[in-house]
C-alpha cells in the first residue's frame, strides 16, 4: 500500500479550502521539528514527499496527499515554534480546530513526539484539543535511535501513564526511528488495521 503512488492533492490555510470529506483519512501532526516530516518520508517510502509541504511560508498549511485512492495522509503544520507570535499560534488553532470540527472520515492522527523530549507544553494542549473535539489518537514517539534501550522503556511508561486519563487517546505506542526504520511497519499495521475496522 505505501510504496503505491502518492500524490500531493493540496494545501489548505482556510476552512472552506479543505477537501471534500471522502475515503478514509488520516493525520499526522507534531511539534515543529518533532521528524514528522522524516517520518512521512520514511512511511510512503520517498524522501521528498513531505518537503512539498515544508517550503518555507507554507508551514501553516494543511496539506493532503491521496494515497492512490486507497487513503488520504494529512500533514497538519508543526507547532510548538519557540518564538511564534501569539498571532501565529491563534491562526493555527483556529486552522486546525476549523478542520477538526466535524471531519466524519478522519480516522484517527497521529501525533509524533520525540522520544528524548517526551511531551512538552505544546504537546498537552494539542491533545488537550484532541480529547476535547473527540478525535482519536495516537502517540508515535521518533528518533528512537538517540535512546538506549532502558531509556525508551522508560519513556513510553511516562508517556503512557501520561495518556492514561486521556479519554481520546488510543493506549498504545508506536515506537519509530525513521533513521533505522525501527517501527515503520508497526506503524504501517497501525494504518492497515484502521482501514480494516
Ligand atoms: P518536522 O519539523 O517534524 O517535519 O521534522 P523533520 O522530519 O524535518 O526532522 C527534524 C530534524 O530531526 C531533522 O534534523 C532530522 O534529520 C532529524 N530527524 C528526523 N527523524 C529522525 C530520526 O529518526 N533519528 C534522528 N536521529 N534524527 C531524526
């Protein structure tokens, strides 16, 4: 399925820009610099697909890729920006609220964490978003490849003692490094499996 053809279908900065709600879809979001970028790459089996995206000044896009008709990848703008005007995190909460509300055939998005990290400020308040608009979703932690073994234990307990209380959050984890490709079919399978239900 994902070394079928995938094509860039648009990008979206208004609400009434989405595409129409067809097929199954499914979203990836993260911190800027979280390796969602890399990880999309990494999943679709190209190295460029997602810089399609990520030119500068088009960040603030949410932009869609057909699957070969078979799945639509979202890929929502990074957030978390260290020095981001508070205009520019109020744009891109009204922009993803606006594209939450209501999307039927988004299945679930995947949030991409970095493994050293772990959740930060940014992160809670996008699943603060998630839990309160009822759309299910699931942690991918990346760069799994900068930890040891111990240390990726531990984080994915913190993590899931994290999501524990969360009623959207899926419980389980996906661990990825899309520098080795550990977890990429995990990940895949977590894909398969929701367009299967
Ligand atoms: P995005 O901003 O979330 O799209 O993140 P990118 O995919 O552009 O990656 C941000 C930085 O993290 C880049 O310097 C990548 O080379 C690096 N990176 C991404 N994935 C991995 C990974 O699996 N392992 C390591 N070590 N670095 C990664």
């Amino acid at each position: 399925l994902f070394a079928r053809p995938c094509t860039f279908m648009k990008g979206s900065v208004k609400l009434d820009q989405l595409p129409p709600m067809e097929g199954l879809e499914i979203a990836f979001a993260g911190r800027s610099n979280a390796g969602k970028s890399s990880l999309l790459n990494a999943l679709t089996y190209r190295k460029t697909l997602a810089k399609v995206s990520n030119t500068p000044g088009r960040t603030q896009e949410i932009n869609f890729f057909d699957l070969d008709g078979a799945l639509k990848l979202v890929d929502l703008p990074g957030y978390g920006f260290a020095q981001a005007p508070e205009a520019k995190v109020k744009a891109w909460t009204r922009l993803i609220r606006s594209y939450l509300a209501g999307r039927a055939n988004l299945a679930r998005i995947f949030v991409m964490i970095d493994s050293r990290h772990g959740l930060k400020t940014a992160d809670t308040e996008i699943l603060d978003e998630l839990d309160k608009a009822a759309v299910s979703y699931q942690i991918v932690l990346t760069k799994t490849d900068q930890l040891r073994p111990a240390e990726l234990d531990a984080r994915r307990e913190t993590v899931l003692q994290q999501l524990s209380r969360r009623p959207a959050a899926y419980p389980e984890i996906v661990a990825t490094s899309s520098r080795t490709g550990d977890g990429i079919p995990a990940l895949r399978a977590s894909i398969v499996r929701l367009m299967t239900e």
